[in-house]
C-alpha cells in the first residue's frame, strides 16, 4: 500500500502534476441579477423571501468565481401598498446571500420597485383611482454586491521535473546538426544574375 503511494508520488512528479492554488473575489464585487418569478407588491410582505439568478458569469483572474445562474436570497425589507389619491405601490428587496457551489456568502444592496403612479386621473377629480402594485417580472435586472471575499480554486500543471541521472553515469548530450544556411535573396529573383 506504501509502495503504491509513492510510486504514485513519483509517477505524478515526473509527468506534470496539477496543482491549486487560490484566488478570492474581492468584496464588493458587482453582480447582477435577476428573480426567479414575479414579484409584486399585491403578494409580499415585509419578511417574504424572494430568489434570484446571477445574470452573467463573474470571472476574476480568467476564472469563473461566481456561475451564472447561482442562486441569490432576498428579503422583502420595506412595502407600501397601492393608495387612493393616484399612489403607487412599493417594496424593497434586500439582497441576503449568494450560493456558489453549495455555499452561501453574504451580499449587501437593496432594490427598490414603483408602480406607476395614476396622479393624472387624482388631479382630475377623482378621489377613488388608485395607483398601480409594483411589479418586478424575470428579465429585469437589479445590482448586488459581493459583502465578503468569495474563494475559489485555480488549476494550473506544474511543469515535469527533469528525469534524474543514475549515479555514476554521465550525461550524453548530442548536438543538434548544424542547420544549412540560407540566402537572405532568392538568386532566381536576381536582375543581373553573376
């Protein structure tokens, strides 16, 4: 069993091994997002937890740190229905947490969503209209922002150690063949030929 790992140890050694090294994401990083399903202020409160979707990877060093697609937590932090007099509905989402690779890290930024207001139909004398619910549907976009560094790991191969001279014997190094000259000109190209 020994014997079997370090053959192995050697094995990897001479052919190139691949090592890891790590990289973080910095904080406050930017991502982009998007819900999971319509959110309108007609169906939250203030606690309801809502999800989201990383728009694009976010790449550091040429690495992917954050897929897309990785899932984001968020809170309905502040609310505001609908009003008589034209007002329109509100809510805020706070952004809570991140998952990237079946971990969660925290996230900081809050959204926040109107509804059109109906203040035209208000002034004309009608106290009766009401504004519209806000209303945040998938596709439409909102900024997070990393809260902590987000680590990940970076593959590389370590380059094959030379293999080692048994003792006692001596390198052998031949010497490559001389490479022939070429001209610089190509005489068929010559004007006046010599």
């Amino acid at each position: 069993m020994i014997r079997a790992v370090i053959c192995a140890a050697i094995l990897a050694v001479s052919s190139g091994a691949i090592a890891q090294t790590d990289g973080a994401l910095p904080a406050s990083t930017l991502i982009t997002v998007t819900p999971n399903e319509e959110i309108t202020s007609k169906k939250v409160e203030v606690g309801t937890r809502v999800s989201f979707s990383v728009v694009n990877d976010i790449v550091e060093n040429g690495v992917v740190a954050i897929p897309r697609g990785s899932q984001v937590a968020g809170t309905i932090a502040w609310k505001t229905g609908k009003a008589i007099g034209g007002k329109s509905g509100k809510f805020e989402v706070k952004f809570d947490s991140v998952n990237v690779r079946g971990r969660d890290y925290a996230l900081r930024g809050v959204h926040r969503q109107e509804g059109k207001g109906n203040t035209a139909a208000a002034l004309l004398g009608s106290i009766l209209v009401s504004g519209r619910s806000a209303q945040m549907l998938p596709g439409q976009m909102a900024n997070a922002f990393t809260a902590e560094p987000i680590p990940f790991a970076v593959a590389r191969v370590v380059p094959a150690a030379p293999a080692p001279t048994p003792a006692g014997a001596q390198a052998v190094v031949q010497a490559a063949p001389a490479a022939t000259p070429r001209p610089m000109v190509d005489k068929s190209l010559e004007i006046n030929p010599r």
